[in-house]
C-alpha cells in the first residue's frame, strides 16, 4: 500500500508541477508521520523518502533517536516555547513560528547550540478560529521583529488551508500566502528570505503547487488514515 500511495502522490505532484508550469524539482514532498509507528517510517525510508514532517515534539525527538541520520525533520504543529530545546538540534525547518515570543526562545536555544535555525512563519489566511498563526496584516511587522533576531533565518511562510469538500475552495487562500510572500521578498530584509511556501496537505496539495507551494504536507495520501486514537 504504502508503495502505491508514494507512487500515485508522485504522479499527483507531476502534473500539479506540469499544470502550472513548474519543473518537478521546486517542490518537497514532507511525508507527515504524526502518530505512525517507527516501522512503518523505516519502511518509507527504505522507499526513498527522507523528508518526514511530526506535529507533536516528544514524537518527533523519539523517532529522531531511533531512524537513520540522514533524515530531513520538519515540525509542522504547534511549538509551544518549553519544549523547543528538545528539537532545536533535531528539526531542519520549524513551521509553525507564530509568535515573537516563540522566536524569541527559538533564539536563546539556537544560540546556545550555536546554530542557525530555520524557521516558517504560519499565517491564519483563512482565519479560523481554530487554528494557529497570525493573521496577515501583522505579518510584516512580525517579520521585521524576526529579522532581528541573530540566529534566526526566516525561509518563508506557511499555512493551513481550511479542509474543504472541493480543494478548489483553497485556491484563494494558497494565492492570498503567495502575494504575502512575494511582497515581503521585496523589501529585502536581511535575515530574510521567502524561498518556502509550505501549503497544501493530502486533500489539496495539487491546487497548492498550481499556486506556488514550494512544500506540501501530505499525511494521509501516503500513509493511510490516522489512527486518531493516539492524537
């Protein structure tokens, strides 16, 4: 299954790239593994994958332990700020920046690693209640505060889409991100820099990449339904 599921995400990704015009290579597949047992990763490692996105911290420093070195570690959810020591050293990109506060600590644990950390700034485009980031308009003076910030490199944005019936609802949103990226690329801050836009998740990564998403999540699309007794 598992086999297949990567195979027919790959196609998906092609010809969302093909669509739009894009070469194959702009954008990353993050395998999200939240919840999935260490086997099933390695039999995902073992297909080619080296790219895996956890949500919650404790989970993702325990597989960090255990899976091959090689491994690329997103943390796509929510940080909350005493537990970002635990995966300072471990995630090549955080996510879910949505705070001055939260960067602020991302700050002091990277400084005292002695290491840059790359982080996304989530913004709440669809602005739902339920969901973290901020919302746009505070957006670039949340970046300018950022910039500041001598360990810190700022790679781009990210959101989460509403979950829709029809992934063609979400066009406007993953359109909404983009112009906010391209209009912050333009001010040229240091520290900064918009090369990532992490959007779109198994239901809706293919209108995401139409629209310019450089990063998609997908979960489900390859590992099957979560078992969201473990959540």
């Amino acid at each position: 299954m598992l086999q297949n599921n990567l195979i027919q995400v790959e196609q998906n990704i092609e010809e969302a790239c093909r669509r739009a015009g894009r070469d194959r290579s702009e954008v990353t597949l993050i395998a999200v593994s939240k919840t999935k047992p260490v086997e099933t990763l390695q039999e995902a490692y073992d297909l080619g994958v080296r790219v895996f996105g956890e949500n919650k911290v404790q989970e993702m420093a325990d597989k960090y332990e255990v899976l091959p070195k090689d491994i690329r570690w997103h943390l796509i959810g929510h940080l909350q700020r005493n537990k970002v020591k635990y995966i300072i050293d471990k995630a090549v990109l955080i996510h879910s920046v949505d705070s001055l506060r939260l960067a602020q600590t991302i700050e002091k644990e990277a400084k005292k690693h002695n290491l840059t950390a790359h982080i996304l700034i989530e913004v709440n485009v669809a602005r739902e209640e339920s969901k973290f980031g901020i919302f746009p308009e505070d957006l670039e003076a949340l970046v300018d505060e950022i910039a500041k910030l001598p360990h810190i490199q700022v790679d781009g944005l990210m959101t989460i889409a509403p979950f829709v019936p029809d992934p063609e609802e979400n066009r406007p949103v993953f359109r909404e991100l983009r112009k906010l990226s391209v209009d912050i690329s333009a001010k040229k801050v240091d520290n900064v820099n918009m090369s990532v836009l992490s959007m779109g998740m198994t239901n809706d990564y293919q209108v995401a990449i139409e629209e310019g998403a450089t990063m998609v999540r997908v979960g489900t699309g390859i590992f099957g339904a979560r078992n969201y007794a473990q959540v």
